[in-house]
C-alpha cells in the first residue's frame, strides 16, 4: 500500500466518523492526525524501523 492509498483510506475513516459523531469538528480530526503522526514516530524511534514501513505493517492489519 503507497501512501496515496494510505491516505485514501485515512480520508473514508475520517469521513465516516463525521457522518457518525456529528459533533467532531475538522480540529478534533486534525487532532487525531497529529497524534498518529507522533505515534508513527514514536514507532520509528522506538523500532528503527523506517516510517513506510511502519506504515506498511499497518496497513496490511
């Protein structure tokens, strides 16, 4: 999975917990994102690992 894909399927997540809690707003979302990018570098640090393929292993979850 490429980041485009990645980030695809960020997008449908985010839009389907907006259709479903109606009261989170586009910071709370953005919150969210910023604490998976601090996740994904706590990971990298952490592992060693690079960030795709961090991502890689998420994605295939």
């Amino acid at each position: 999975m490429n980041k485009e894909q990645l980030e695809g399927k960020w997008n449908q997540v985010k839009g389907n917990f907006k259709q479903k809690y109606g009261e989170l707003t586009d910071d709370d979302i953005t919150y969210t994102e910023g604490k998976f990018d601090e996740m994904l570098g706590k990971l990298q640090e952490k592992t060693g690992k690079e960030k795709k393929e961090i991502e890689r292993e998420i994605a295939e979850w």
